[in-house]
C-alpha cells in the first residue's frame, strides 16, 4: 500500500488538531492523546460519553509505553504475538492517564497497528493516537476518505487520504488480564 504524504497530517496533530486516517477496517478520527482540549473536541464531535474512552493505536510497543500500567511478562508475551496487528488490548492503565483517554475503566485499550498508513503517521507524529471511528453516535462508520470529507469534513482539520484495510468489522477488543472478548472482530 501506498503511503501518502503525512507532513500535513503530522502538523495538524502537532498543533492540537484532529484527523481522519484510514486503520485496518475504517476510517478514523484521532489526535494527541496529551491534548485534553482536542478530546474534549473530538468527543463533542463524536457525540460520545466521556464514559466510553478511546483506542489508542501506534507504531510500535515503546509509543504505548507512557499509557500503560505493569503488565506481566507472560501476558506481554501474548500480546507482542498478536502485533502488529487488529487486535485491541485492554491493558493495565497508567495512574497518570486521564479519564478523557481512558473513559471510566480500570484499563485502556491499545493496539500496535498493522495498517501501513496509520503506523506511519504514528511514527512520524512521534507518538500514540486516539484512535475512534469516524462517524457521530448511531451512524455507521466511514469506509473512505471522501465520505469523512462529506459528512464531517467542517468539523475535523483535515482529512488523510489511503484505503482501509480488508477487515469488515472494526477490531477485536480482548482483556490482557482474563482473555475475555469484549468486542469481537
């Protein structure tokens, strides 16, 4: 898959903002997860309880890191099999991570994605993203970058184009703890 240029993208993120990218299944919306004011404005967007949290997604474990509590090494194990890659792990949360990332759970979830274009726009924003479908409350997620630019275009500051993934349903969400599915793909 091709790579399409990211300066763009990556300024927008520096700068507080948010973009549409496309990941393994669909389209998504995502920002720095150290920018509260820009989630608070990607939960406006959203139409989303504070409550839910969000996915974060990155290139590689080390960008995870700053997010996560300790994890065992057997579990790590597990995990690192599954990266890159569509599956969502929720993981022991940092004590420092706000309830605006996390929503109101004791873990959060993450993924290192196995989507060329979002893995590279992670790796040259130097950082992990909010990771959220595009789409407002009720409506069904966006599969290309013209229909974000159609339906949310005015309210995100810009639009990366790249196809989505093969996947048809949005990723597994599985427990590192207990194994327990909590979304499945």
């Amino acid at each position: 898959m091709k790579i399409p240029p990211l300066d763009k993208a990556v300024d927008v993120i520096k700068q507080g903002g948010i973009v549409a990218y496309p990941t393994e299944s669909v389209y998504a919306l995502g920002c720095d997860p150290r920018k509260l004011a820009t989630i608070h404005r990607l939960l406006d967007i959203k139409q989303r309880a504070i409550e839910k949290g969000f996915i974060l997604i990155a290139a590689d474990f080390e960008q995870l890191q700053p997010y996560l509590g300790p994890v065992d090494q057997t579990i790590m194990k597990k995990i690192m099999a599954t990266w890159p890659g569509a599956v969502t792990w929720l993981m022991p949360v940092a004590d420092n991570v706000p309830p605006s990332v996390r929503g109101n759970h004791e873990g959060i979830a993450v993924r290192v994605t196995a989507h060329p274009v979002a893995a590279a726009l992670c790796r040259a924003a130097d950082t992990a993203l909010i990771s959220t479908s595009a789409n407002t409350a009720g409506k069904a997620p966006m599969r290309s970058a013209e229909d974000v630019g159609t339906e949310l275009g005015s309210l995100v500051d810009y639009v990366l184009a790249g196809d989505v993934g093969d996947a048809v349903k949005p990723t597994e969400i599985r427990d590192a703890l207990t194994d327990e599915i909590i979304r499945s793909a």
